[in-house]
C-alpha cells in the first residue's frame, strides 16, 4: 500500500504483496480458498517505509508493508482514490461437528473499486494485521481536502498544462468558421475574444461567472439576442443555466443547444418573454426554402413522471403551446442514483460469476465450461438477460437510442434540437456530447475528443468531484469531505457455490466506510461506455482505439492529473488547478509520440475518408454489449483478450509493416543493382567501341609500318621488328663497318634514331601520336624539313602514310648531298601482295 507524503494523498495506489507462504498458511482446510496467499505485515500501522520501489510513482511512500516477497499483483495494485468503499469481513468455515468450536474464523477485507475491481485480502487471526491494513485505508482514502490529492502533492509535472480557456477558445471559434484566428491570454483578459458569424456570437457576460457559476466564461449565443435578454433568459432556468449554443451544423445552420429544466412550477403556468425568445432564435430561416423556419426540437432526457415530479419544486418542462413550431420528446433515462445502482449490480455479478472471483473460489466459468457470450465477444449480448436485474445496458442503450435520435433530427431533418435535463450537466452532457460525437467527424479523433469533452464536460460544469467522489470547494473555503458509513450488513455477495464453504457476516456498521457520498454516480464513465459501443459499431470511424478509452477513463478515476477535479471551470480556476497539476492530455500525447502510430491507442482501422460525415446508425443496431476490455478485465481476463479483432489486426498490421520495410530495402538494392549493370554495361560498350577503334588504329599503322620499313630499307638501312615491339635499324653506309644499332622501346610512341658522327649519312625517325603536340620548336618545323616536298609544299610522295594521316609523321634529316645520290621508286612503297 502506497500513498505521497503530507497527508496521505488519495491519488497514491494501495498494493498487495503476495508473500512465500507454505500449504500450512493457508487457512481453509476445504481448499475453497485456495487462490489465497497470506502475508505478514507489521502490527504497527504508523510504520513508514522510505526505499524506493520501483513500483511506485514519484513522491509515493509505503505506509503499511508486508514481509516476504514484493511482486506485485494486477489485481491488488489499485489507486487510493478508485477505491469506492471497503470493510471488514468475517468468514467461518464448516468443520466436522466434533470440531467447531476449535475451528478458526477468517478475518478478511474486502476493497471495492470504482473500475468495476472487487478485491478480497485474507488475514492470519490474532495478527492484528487486519487492523493495520483498514486504518492505513481510512488515512490515505480520506483526504482533508482537495489540496491533498496526489495531483497537487506530488510536485511540479513534467506534463505540463496549458490554459483550459485558450482550448475552449480554439474549439468555439472553429463552430464559428473563425479557425484562422488564435486565441490568447490578452484576449480573454481585454474581452476581445467575442467573434461572431452571421448566425451566432460569442458573448463575454458570464466572464466572471456572475450570472451562472456552472457554465464557462464564454457563452455562444444568437446573434440576435443582447447580454441583457440572456441574463433575463437565465434567471428563468434551473441553476441559471440557460440555452446556449453547444454545435452548430456548419452547412444547414442546425444547432445542438443545451440547458437545464424551466421554472414552469406546479400548474407548468409560467412563463418567461425573454425564454421563448432566446429558444425562438436557435431556430434561424432555412436555406433551402424561403421564409420557412426550421423546426424545434426541445429533447427531455428524463422519464415524463419525473419531469412533472419537479414541477412540484418549481420545476418541469416546457410546453409546446408556449414554443413555436416546437416538439417536446422524453427520452426516459433515470437519474443518478439508478445509474450507481446499476452499476454495483453488474459489478457484483460479474465478480460472482467470472472466471477470477474476488474471493479466490471456483466460479461457474471453471466448472460450468461455458464463457461469456458462448466465446465469441459479438453475441455477448445473448446474456443481457442473465446479467441479474442491473440494467445497466438498459441505461446504455437508452443514452444511445437518445443521443441517435438527435443526431437524426439535426443532420436529416435540419432541425435545431435544445436538450436538458433537470439540471442539466448530468444527462444533458451525455445526450449533447455523444450526438456531437455522432454528427462531427473531427470529434472522432484524438484532437477533436478532448476539444469535446472540454467542451461540454468541464467547460459547461459536469460536476466530477460528486460524481467521481473527490473532496471539493464551494466559494473561497473548503468543504469538509465525510466519508459516510453505511449501516447495511451485506456488502459481500455470495453465490449458490459459495453457501457451502461457510457463512459470512459482518462485523457492524462502523466496518464499512464508503469512499463516496450520496452524489456519486459513474456519468462519465456510462459515457465513455456508449462511446465504446459506437467503436465496436464503427470501427473505422475512429482514430483511437479501445486500449484508449481504458487508459483515458483509468485516468480519469485515478486522480493522478487536475483535468478533472472540482465541479466547474470556476472552481479549477479558483484552485489554480491548471498551473499546479499535470495535465492527462500531454501525458496520453506523451504515450502516443513514444511509439508512433504503431501505439495501443491508435486505431488501425481508422478510415477518415470512409467515415467523413454523419454517423447515424439505425435503432435495431444500438443493441449494446458488455465492454469487455473495461467490464471484464478483472472478473475475466481471457474473455477481455480472446477473439479481440483489433488485437489481431494489430499484430497482423506489425508484421505487414515489417514485411513492407523489408520490401522497400529490397526493392532499393534491386534498384541499385539495375543502376550498377546499366553502368558497367555502358563502360562495357565504351570499351567495346575504344577496343575496335585501337584494333582499327592498330591495323593501319601495321600498314604504315611496313610502308616506312620499305622506304627505310631503300635508302639502304636494315629494319629488323621483334616481337616484342623493339625495332633494330642498322645504317650500313660503308659496309666494311660494323653496323650501328639502336634500340627502341614500344612503351613510348617515341622513337630516335642516329648513326655515328662519322657517318656520312645520319637518319632521324619520329613517330607521333595524334594527341601530342610537339612542344620542341625543331619538331614543330620538322614538317618543312621533308625532303620530299616540293618549294611550293607540294609532297613528292603522295602515296606515303605520312602524307595521308595526321596521327604519324615521319621526318628524315640527312645529308642532302647524300640524298640526291639515292634513287626512289614509286615501287618500294607498293603494298605488300
């Protein structure tokens, strides 16, 4: 058990420990008890632990702690302020006749959550264990005041909270066509955020909560109606909580409109001038006929006998006679009290008969050998009529059926709708926020449902700390929060399998302490059930996913973050909530950016485009079901993972994301692989054509090599080619000497030749490349040192290589007296035959 230092504050978690204990610890001899380990804790209840667990969240103390191993239980790990209520309990156990006075009785507690988690803790007698465990719950489970929550104790968060009403801003100005304009502190305090359209405004009279301390700061209006009509409009409604604008269909003009009850009194005589003409101007011309007004619907969400039940107290409802063009329907969803009613039936039933009951003993489910719904989640409805007599998928079903019925008449009919309740921030903000939901695609998603629920959930004055069970504040002090003791002796529910194992009984009034007044009522989370059931009817409609509204709506009853605290935006105002705690919205946001898309709370099945206007489902499919990830997460765990379609397309959708990556590295190195052959095969062809050019080149020059060898050897010089490329020339002009030789190496396309000095005759011979450009001035005039042209540049050897290409050039200097000597014949540079 865990709580933050000060006073304990509610928002910590209690834990059980599971301990190693042996067969003999366990105190049923039956064996019915068998899912039960005991652990030792220490008598002293005011024995504080300081190490740091890793279980526990920043600033969180161990209070009460158990010997014995610290592995921790899904099941006992619960937040202080999600406790409901708890007691003592004491159980005894048949025995043979000859024993029962020697039989021990077992002391237990049993804890009961707000997240449908019933959970039962089994004590040694004569420990005093028990009582340390219950007195440690009555510490940390009973904050003075708000200030002691966990939000506001545990420090600064790193979730930080922007201003409630810049967001509430942000969304008015999107229904009013003004999503361009950006609001700010300075708006609000200067009263310059009262923008307005053709049809609506936003009005700034209730700016300090002086006409209506439940409503927001802002108010969207008629355009036609002044501050002075609304504030004599308000003084005629319950709580002062008159009509105003919720939506606005931003095609047809239809509004959703929200109030609460009307002062009619007793004989529904009275009436209000400023009323009926502020209801009157929800319903603008239509656009479709000219001069025509559209029609009114005005939805009570409570049963008619209850509606005329507080005409008795000033009360009612209005009369169609009195409204023009108007039609009144009730829609007979019963209040608060039926709803917590409800809800405690279907806990303990599904408690009793899951497949993991609270007190460790075989439920139907083990033995039975059926599961919920036959195994398969989509007929789980086939046991509504199993589910005892809690109703509570009555309620759920009746919330929708309501909720579809408006959204029907605004988006088929273009009808506005005006919807209240009595006070009109209980059934009002369910009907008005799910047809919302129904009519407007962008509430479907993770922006547009928390604009929504800041909407029409904190901003219009849904009264969480009642409903939930927090302490809270009224005016500028605080109000003591009691826990309130129940005097009935059952709170434990038993079942036909549970008789024989012995009888149970409680231990007086003072044993049971509720964590809740008389107020609470789960509202909210029926909401969030209906919208679950939406999911399960659409689940392409939404971008966030079941795991989501878990994650939200646990939250929510935790109490770890100020979004939800005190009954109304004046009230977090004066608390200074915002500044002080952590924010739900950043922390969720924070979730999702962790992983991506690929998070729990994404919807794999989001369809945008599918899904991009009204949903309108027909009455035959509100049939609503048991929400499995939520209801049966305890009670039976298997049921709220088997056969869950979103968990398996999950998995499949990793496992296509995996394959898909590999493709797209696949198809990448293909792609480079196809580059890198078009490469090599262009070099390849390059190759191909500079090879058949060089073999070209070569072949010419093997002709021209032979005509330079004829004309050489005509002037009386042997040419000798080896091989290996080398060329020996011998000048032999005086026979009687040994021939001069030199050498010239083929890896140069330079080649020299020169007889000795004393030679009569001295031969030169260069050959060149096309790419080479004599850089020596003697090689630049070589060309006119030919001997075989002529004074006017004509060559006397026209037939020669040297004449016909460029790429070679063979020049010859000697002894010009010795080359008038020589004799040349056209028939030495014939071509070889």
């Amino acid at each position: 058990m865990a709580a933050p230092p000060r006073q304990h504050s509610g928002g910590g978690r209690t834990t059980s420990l599971r301990g190693d204990t042996s067969e003999s610890d366990k105190l049923d001899p039956t064996a019915s008890w068998d899912a039960l380990e005991w652990t030792k804790i220490e008598p002293d209840s005011r024995y504080v632990s300081h190490v740091k667990f890793d279980f526990l969240l920043e600033a969180e103390q161990v209070v009460v702690e158990s010997e014995g191993t610290r592995n921790i239980i899904a099941l006992g790990t619960i937040p202080l302020t999600t406790i409901e209520k708890f007691s003592k309990m004491v159980i005894k156990a048949q025995s043979a006749p000859r024993q029962s006075d020697k039989t021990p009785t077992q002391r237990l507690l049993q804890v009961i959550g707000k997240d449908m988690r019933i959970i039962v803790f089994g004590f040694r007698p004569r420990t005093k264990q028990r009582r340390a465990v219950f007195d440690a719950l009555l510490r940390c489970t009973k904050p003075a005041s708000l200030w002691d929550l966990y939000a506001f104790t545990s420090g600064p968060s790193k979730f930080k909270n922007s201003n409630p009403k810049e967001r509430l801003l942000t969304e008015y100005f999107r229904l009013l066509g003004k999503g361009s304009f950006r609001p700010s502190m300075d708006m609000i305090e200067n009263g310059s955020f009262t923008f307005s359209n053709d049809l609506w405004r936003i009005s700034s009279i209730n700016s300090n909560y002086a006409m209506c301390q439940s409503y927001p700061f802002a108010l969207i209006v008629p355009k036609g109606i002044s501050d002075e009509e609304v504030i004599q409009a308000s003084t005629f409604r319950a709580r002062c909580r008159l009509p105003v604008v919720s939506w606005c269909h931003p095609r047809s003009g239809a509004v959703l409109a929200r109030s609460s009850q009307p002062l009619v009194g007793l004989m529904m005589n009275m009436r209000s001038n400023a009323d009926e003409k502020l209801v009157a101007a929800l319903c603008t011309q239509l656009a479709s006929v000219r001069g025509a007004r559209r029609k009114l619907c005005i939805a009570d969400a409570r049963p008619r006998k209850n509606a005329l039940a507080n005409g008795a107290m000033g009360g009612g409802s209005e009369s169609s006679s009195n409204y023009f063009q108007s039609e009144i329907v009730f829609f007979g969803i019963d209040n608060i009290h039926a709803m917590r009613d409800s809800l405690a039936r279907l806990r303990d039933y599904l408690d009793t008969h899951g497949a993991t009951s609270s007190d460790g003993m075989s439920s139907f489910l083990r033995h039975g050998g059926w599961t919920w719904g036959g195994g398969n989640l989509s007929s789980m409805s086939a046991s509504v009529s199993t589910l005892g007599d809690s109703g509570w998928l009555i309620h759920v079903q009746n919330v929708l059926a309501g909720s579809a019925w408006i959204a029907a008449r605004v988006a088929l009919e273009s009808a506005s709708v005006l919807v209240h309740c009595s006070d009109g921030w209980d059934r009002t903000t369910q009907l008005v926020s799910l047809a919302s939901l129904l009519l407007d695609p962008y509430y479907r998603t993770f922006t547009g449902f928390q604009a929504l629920v800041e909407k029409d959930w904190l901003g219009f004055g849904h009264p969480f700390s009642d409903r939930i069970g927090m302490p809270t504040v009224s005016g500028n002090g605080n109000v003591p929060y009691e826990l309130t003791r129940q005097t009935s002796t059952g709170s434990f529910s038993t079942s036909p399998m549970r008789q024989p194992s012995g009888s149970f009984t409680s231990q007086g009034p003072s044993s049971t302490h509720a964590q809740t007044s008389n107020n609470y009522s789960p509202i909210f989370m029926q909401w969030i059930d209906c919208v679950s059931q939406l999911l399960r009817m659409y689940p392409s409609a939404f971008e966030f996913s079941m795991v989501f509204l878990v994650d939200f709506l646990d939250c929510v009853l935790s109490c770890r973050f100020g979004n939800f605290f005190c009954n109304s935006e004046k009230e977090r105002q004066e608390c200074g909530v915002s500044e002080a705690c952590g924010c739900l919205w950043a922390y969720l946001a924070d979730l999702r950016a962790s992983e991506g898309s690929s998070h729990l709370h994404y919807n794999f099945f989001y369809d945008p485009v599918k899904h991009a206007d009204a949903l309108l489902p027909r009455a035959a499919a509100l049939a609503p079901t048991l929400w499995p990830q939520f209801h049966l997460r305890w009670a039976c765990p298997s049921e709220a993972q088997a056969g869950e379609l979103e968990a398996q397309f999950r998995n499949m959708a990793l496992k296509f994301s995996e394959l898909q990556k590999a493709k797209e590295v696949a198809e990448r190195k293909a792609k480079e692989i196809t580059t890198a052959m078009e490469s090599l095969s262009a070099e390849l062809r390059n190759e191909k054509q500079l090879s058949s050019w060089a073999m070209n080149r070569a072949k010419r020059a093997s002709k021209e090599n032979e005509a330079i060898k004829r004309a050489v050897q005509s002037l009386g010089c042997n040419v000798h080619f080896s091989t290996t490329g080398d060329c020996t020339v011998g000048i032999e002009s005086n026979p009687t000497e040994i021939p001069q030789k030199f050498i010239n190496s083929s890896s140069k396309r330079d080649g020299t030749l020169q007889n000795d000095e004393k030679s009569d005759l001295s031969v030169s011979i260069t050959v060149m490349a096309d790419n080479v450009i004599p850089q020596n001035p003697i090689d630049r005039v070589c060309e006119t040192l030919c001997p075989l042209r002529t004074r006017d540049g004509v060559c006397r050897w026209p037939d020669a290589g040297c004449a016909q290409l460029s790429s070679q050039f063979v020049g010859l200097k000697a002894n010009f007296d010795a080359f008038d000597q020589l004799s040349i014949y056209d028939s030495y540079f014939q071509p070889e035959k």
